[in-house]
C-alpha cells in the first residue's frame, strides 16, 4: 500500500481496499519483491514436483503452496504436512478431520490426491497464487495496520450459512468475532472448547453474515472496537501455536498419536 493511504485509519483503508480488493492486491504487488521473487520461483518449478515428498523438498514452491492457504507457519511441520498430502481428508481417521482446522482440511483436499500431480494444471497453479497474494497482501496491511488485514480475511471468507463451529475452527474469523462480542482474544484462548462455546454462542449473531452488507458492517465494527481498544499485536493462534508445537518434524503429530503427555492431548480433545 502507498505511504499515502497506510497513514490513513483502519475503517477508511478498509473501505477503500474492500471495494476492489483484487485490485488493491495487484497495486501492492507492484511494490513487493519478495512476492515477485517467490511467485517466479513458484511459476519456474511448481509443475516439475510429482510427488508429496518433492514438495516437501522444495522449499520455494512450498512457501508458495503453504501460503496460499494461510499455513506458512507449518512450514517446518513435515510431518504434518506428509499425513495431510497422503490420508484420505474424508476419514474420520485423518489428521485433516481429527484437528478440526478449516486450514488443514482445504489443503488436503486438495493435495491428497497425486494420481495427477496437483500442480499440472495451469488453472490450479494460477489458482494458488492468486491466494498467495492475497494472503501476503492481507498479512503486509496488518502489520501496517493491526486489524485491517483481519477484516479483509473475514470480509471475504464469512459466507451466508456460516456456523458457530466453521468461525471457531479459523483463528482468524474466531478473532474478529471474540473482539466484535467483548472478548479479549488472549483471555478467551485459555478457556476451554466448551467454556468458549457457552460465551460466544449468545452473542455472535449469525444473521449478521447473511449479506455481503452485514457482513463489512461486522468488520468495520471489529475495526471501530480495535481503535478504542488496541490489541496487542500476535500472530493468530494456529493449531500449531496452541498446542506447542516445536519445529521438529513430528510435534505436532504427538498430540494426534498419543505420543505426548496424557494432559495435552486431554487438552487438545476438549478444544476439538
């Protein structure tokens, strides 16, 4: 964004980006050479990988792929990322269902299957970068303004027939929508599933989002309540934050496996 506009405050810069933001993404873009960088890469290799494990091994289009579906934090969890890219995301048995995370689950969706490689089609290449820009546009206006980014994100992803559980399942939807009820984000995160459940059930209205109209005025509220009350800026809490994960190949996965502590994973099966 020019310096011109990221001066202005959060509501404004929200109007305005709102309005149109594929081409809000597309100015940006003009100004971000990493994203240039990576989005050359991407373009350059991405069609070569056949395989789940030469993926994981290339780390450029990796970023790219991981980025466009909000996960670039679980760029180190190979693990993770190997049992999402191999189980079927339909079973109940699949780490994609078991941990509840809307993230997880569109991932595996769409990389599970690799009788044809995921990223043979020109479509679906240009399908994940479109999202990896728009992702890296809503994380670059958040850092210049905490909040917009957030808006932006919930603005675009809170459909009609949106339910308590699809909002609570994306840390990202689940902030706006503490924020928007009362709530402080940190305190609310320390409650358990069903204490979270019994808080925000009364007061997150969901005919809210049943238009396009409803649901900015929803986000502009967000906005209005960050500029009273500032947050501390943080990273939204990931499954792999939430849980201490480590970079190590295999953290995450212990809470799934039963490998970790009888309290973490108790913990982990009350929050899902």
């Amino acid at each position: 964004m020019s310096s011109s506009i990221s001066a202005m405050p959060a509501i404004p810069q929200y109007l305005t980006a709102v309005k149109n933001e594929t081409k809000a993404v597309s100015n940006w873009e003009k100004t971000s050479t990493a994203s240039q960088q990576a989005l050359k890469a991407f373009n350059s290799e991405a069609s070569s990988i056949t395989t789940p494990e030469q993926l994981l091994k290339n780390y450029k289009v990796l970023t790219v792929v991981l980025g466009s579906f909000g996960m670039s934090s679980a760029i180190n969890q190979t693990a993770v990322l190997k049992s999402l890219m191999t189980e079927d995301p339909t079973s109940s048995k699949s780490l994609a269902q078991r941990s509840g995370n809307t993230a997880w689950k569109a991932f595996a969706t769409a990389f599970s299957d690799w009788s044809t490689s995921p990223l043979s089609s020109q479509a679906k290449l240009q399908s994940i970068s479109d999202n990896y820009l728009t992702n890296s546009y809503e994380t670059a206006v958040q850092t210049e303004t905490p909040g917009l980014g957030d808006a932006l994100y919930f603005t675009r992803t809170v459909k009609a027939g949106a339910t308590l559980e699809s909002i609570m399942a994306d840390p990202k939807l689940l902030k706006v929508a503490e924020t928007v009820s009362g709530f402080d984000p940190t305190q609310f995160g320390a409650l358990d599933y069903d204490q979270q459940v019994r808080l925000l059930e009364p007061r997150l209205k969901l005919s809210n989002f049943s238009t396009t109209a409803g649901v900015q005025r929803y986000a502009e509220q967000y906005l209005a309540m960050l500029q009273i009350n500032p947050q501390t800026t943080t990273t939204p809490a990931s499954t792999l934050t939430l849980y201490g994960a480590d970079s190590s190949s295999d953290g995450i996965l212990s809470l799934f496996t039963g490998s970790s502590s009888s309290s973490s994973s108790s913990l982990f099966s009350a929050l899902l």
